[in-house]
C-alpha cells in the first residue's frame, strides 16, 4: 500500500439527491440497510414528523389514538397522522426523532426534519424545539409544508397569513437559537403556467426571503385517495401530469420566488418527487423519473439544487421498494430503484471530491461539517487485476465512512474488518490500475461536541491516529 496520503475535500454535488424514509405510508428503514441497496449515501435523509402537543390523544400517533372507521383520508385525523414528535418542552431527546436522526448523522448524512406544528404554539414551546435540533450539526427544518394545501391539520387552526407569518417567526427563532438548521419554505409556487403569480401569494410572500430554502411538492403522477380507494381509469382521486409541464412549474416557481426576493436567488429543492405507480404502474413509473432527471442535466439546470425522492419503502406504490404486506421490515425492490441508483450515481447528482497532497505525517484532524462541506484523506492503491479479496481491518474505534471504486461502506466503531469486495461485483476492474480509498469520520453519537470548540454546532473533528491495514488478493488463497 502506498501511503503517499490525500486530503479530500466533499462539497456539493449540481443538484444533491435526498431520500425520504418513513411518513405516514411507510416505516423507518434503518441506514445500513439502505447503504447497501443505494450504494452511496444521500445528502440528507427526510423524516416527517408532527407536534400538536395541546391536542387530545397527544403523542399517540393520530390514526391509533382516533381510530375511526368513518375516516375516508389520510388526512381526516383530528391531527396530521405522522409519526409524533417526542421532544420540546417537557419531552426526551431520547426517542423519536432523535434516535433516526442520530443513525441517520452517523451514516455521513445530514437530517432533513418536516415538521407539521399547530400554529399556536408558544414562544417556548418553539425555542424548545430549537434547543433541540442544536447538537445534530448542518440540518434542514421544513415547516408546516404544502402550506397553500387544505389537507393537514395546522391549515384547519389558522387563516393562510397567519401560517405565512408563522413560518417567518419560527424561522426566526431557529436563526437565534439553533443557527446550524436551515429552514425549508414549501407552498405551491406555479401551479398554472399562463399565470405569472404564484398561488396564495400575498399570504406567503414573506417567507420567500425569510427561508433558507425555497421548495415545492411535485409528484408527477399521484394517487392521493390512498389507502382508501383504488386509483382507476376516468377517477377523482388521482392525477397523472407531462414530465415537461412538472419541469417547466418547478422553475417557473423558482423565478417566481427569485422575483419576491428582489431578483436574488436561493437553493431551490423539490422537497418531495416521485411518480406514483398506484397511477403509472411499475414501468413507467421508473421511465418518468428517469426522463426528468434526464432533463436537469439536458438543460443544465444548476438553479436546482436538490430533490427529495419520497420516499424508500412506501406501503403504497411510491417507493423505491413496496413494504411486504405480510412483513413491513421486508421490501419489494421495484423497477425504478435501479433507473433511480443509476441517476444518483452519476457525475450530476453526486457530490464533488477535490484530493490535495498531505503534507504531514498521521495523526492528523478530520473534519465533518455536512455532507456538503467535509474533509477527509484518501489512501491511494494499487491492484494487479480484479481482486478476489479487498477489506480493511481497523486498530481503533472509529466511525467512518468509506468509498472505494465508487461504492460507500460504513464503518461503526465496534466493527473491526469491512469487506469491500461488493465494490467490484457490479464493477469489475479489466486489469491493472490504482484507485483511492477515501475515509471520512462523521460523529459516532449522531451528535457533535460542544467541547469542540466555538463552532462545534457546524463542525465535528476528530483524530486518526492509525491507517487500516489493507488487504488485497487478486487471486483466490488456493487454488
């Protein structure tokens, strides 16, 4: 092994890919399982949660705690049927979504909460929220989203203004007390293309400057009388539109968002994004997520900068895998997984990696900021051929995440030997070359360190002291 060491910088990709996991029509899937399947880590991972902690029943979850048989929507719980949020004030950062969100850090990921709160929450209430999300590093907070919707519980609780002006206090307070979380503004933008202004405008133009991020929800088909009815030809409860006119609306929503901002824009995101096969059916399902993704690069898209694939195992038909009907920790891998791994796979969609030569000898600090922002060391090396064993065995208890001829493992600290022999599987080497084997250390608790230092709430560090030792065969050990 050479080690002749590189540092490795991560930034951003063109347009980052993010990965729903669990809503109200899934479970949470945990991220080595996920790792496996995708091949890559996403950028941040969304968990869908919701706080109405004033409401009768609170925190059961809504469709357990009123149970109806009556109900005919999703959405016709006395509160949004999401799984609840634990902490705020009086909770525990000890349940959900603390411990997914930790799994999800400590894969090399960043959190990406949505968050359904009743608008009259206190001031208190709020700043406990905040105080919460402090330790998990460079997060994204989507509040109150498809505002400009009638469907979730919090438009039922406030005029549409008074969501708007929510949303700006709320961004506020995350701003003052946990400025590691950028928010998420998500309304519908441009829902018609011979109309120059964006649905509900005048209620929501004030979150346009003050969010983070601008989004919308854009389903190329969906079924949303799900569970409830089956979708079928000439019905109500569904809609299929051109992958063009979704294209074209999610823009023009941008440009839209970039006028009220003074002609400054922002990250623009399609914080959900699928084709739901409930209405396409599995094939083309996959075709049109591919003709869409096909288009961003066509057109060299760079004002998007990333999109959210809702989700990964859906009881319905808009997941990368359909949960098993008699097993939900079992999925059903579909056709569009393998159009989707092929597109966050490629040179558009993933992130940057800039090597620079080490000029000082181990130990030495990496630092995790995000999956935008990192630095790690690439440790060069060379293979005869195509190898019949590639793994690593580590003396520490590190943390790490590992790419090796574009496939990422993940590293925990109990674990001592990674095999990265299924890099070659579905890449196998045609002869000689060299590769590098890049290392990165996000937190091992999920969380970063306030004794870090003044910028711990962006930052995490930490020292390796010791390279793994290298193992590679290019042949069998007997013959």
């Amino acid at each position: 092994m050479n080690e002749n060491l590189y540092t490795v910088h991560m930034g951003k990709a063109k347009c980052a890919v993010d990965l729903g996991d669990g809503s109200e029509r899934g479970e949470y899937v945990n991220q080595d399982y996920i790792l496996h399947k995708m091949g890559r880590p996403h950028r941040s991972i969304s968990l869908m949660y919701c706080y109405y902690p004033h409401d009768a029943g609170w925190p059961g979850r809504a469709s357990v705690v009123h149970n109806n048989p009556d109900v005919s929507f999703a959405w016709d719980f006395p509160y949004d049927d999401y799984f609840t949020y634990k902490g705020g004030l009086g909770g525990s950062t000890d349940d959900e979504p603390f411990t997914y969100m930790r799994d999800v850090r400590r894969h090399g990921q960043d959190v990406n909460l949505t968050l359904t709160i009743d608008p009259k929450c206190t001031d208190e209430e709020l700043i406990a929220i905040a105080k919460d999300m402090k330790p998990f590093g460079r997060m994204f907070m989507r509040i109150n989203h498809e505002a400009t919707g009638n469907w979730f519980s919090f438009t039922k609780r406030a005029s549409y203004k008074e969501i708007g002006d929510f949303f700006v206090h709320f961004t506020d307070i995350l701003h003052e007390y946990a400025p590691n979380v950028k928010t998420i503004m998500c309304i519908g933008g441009i829902e018609d293309l011979s109309k120059t202004e964006m649905e509900m405008e005048d209620e929501f133009k004030a979150t346009v400057p003050s969010a983070d991020v601008w989004s919308v929800d854009k389903y190329m088909a969906l079924h949303w009388g799900w569970p409830y009815d089956v979708a079928e030809k000439g019905g109500n409860s569904h809609a299929r539109s051109k992958v063009s006119d979704i294209y074209a609306k999610t823009k023009a929503s941008f440009e839209r968002f970039k006028f009220l901002n003074g002609g400054v824009g922002k990250p623009m995101a399609m914080a959900e994004f699928n084709a739901d096969g409930d209405v396409t059916g599995p094939y083309d399902q996959a075709a049109m997520v591919k003709e869409f993704c096909d288009t961003v690069v066509k057109e060299n898209a760079l004002w998007l900068s990333d999109f959210t694939m809702y989700q990964f195992r859906d009881r319905g038909r808009l997941g990368l895998e359909i949960e098993d009907p008699n097993n939900q920790d079992v999925g059903i891998e579909q056709p569009v997984m393998s159009a989707y791994k092929e597109i966050i796979h490629s040179e558009w969609f993933s992130p940057s990696m800039v090597e620079t030569p080490l000029e000082k000898e181990l130990p030495i600090t990496l630092r995790w900021g995000g999956a935008e922002d990192s630095d790690g060391i690439a440790i060069p090396l060379h293979f005869e051929g195509n190898p019949h064993f590639c793994e690593a065995v580590f003396e520490d208890d590190g943390n790490y995440m590992l790419e090796i001829n574009g496939k990422w493992f993940y590293k925990s600290p109990k674990a001592k030997t990674i095999d990265f022999m299924s890099a070659f599987y579905e890449k196998p080497l045609s002869g000689e070359c060299d590769m590098a084997l890049k290392l990165f250390a996000p937190p091992a608790s999920g969380e970063n360190d306030p004794s870090q230092g003044d910028d711990w709430a962006e930052n995490y560090y930490y020292t390796l002291e010791k390279l793994p030792k290298i193992r590679i065969l290019c042949e069998p050990v007997e013959k």
